[in-house]
C-alpha cells in the first residue's frame, strides 16, 4: 500500500485536502487559506437573512405586546 492516498476524482481530492488541513491544523502547522474561506462559507445559517428578520421581528413584538399586557 502506497504511504499516501491518491485521490481518483475531484471530490476525494477535496476530501482528503480537508481532511488534511485539519489534522495540520491539530498539529499547529500552517493552513491553506483557500480552505480555511471554504470553512467559512460552509459554516453560514441555513436560513436566510429575511426569514431571521421576520423571526426577530415576531419574537421582539411578542415581548413588547406582553410587556404592554402586563404593565398596563
């Protein structure tokens, strides 16, 4: 078996780069920055910034509209 893995499709390429990075990473060595921009493209919420907004928004006038109740 050969001592490193060679990679047949894009993919595994990726794969094992990532895979990689974040032993380096481990390790304390330097980081492909390319990865590193992936890392944080990918770790964005999966809901979009108009549904957070109209969560927000509902979530802040229930407090209000209760408080209102309450005190009133």
């Amino acid at each position: 078996m050969p001592a490193t893995v060679q990679p047949k499709t894009p993919r595994q390429r990726k794969a094992i780069n990532a895979f990689n990075a974040r032993e380096n990473a481990k390790r304390g060595k330097a980081v492909d920055p390319n990865l590193v921009r992936a890392d944080k493209l990918r770790k964005q919420l999966p809901v979009s910034g108009w549904w957070m907004a109209l969560l927000m928004f509902l979530l802040v006038g229930g407090i209000v509209l209760e408080a209102l109740r309450i005190f009133f």
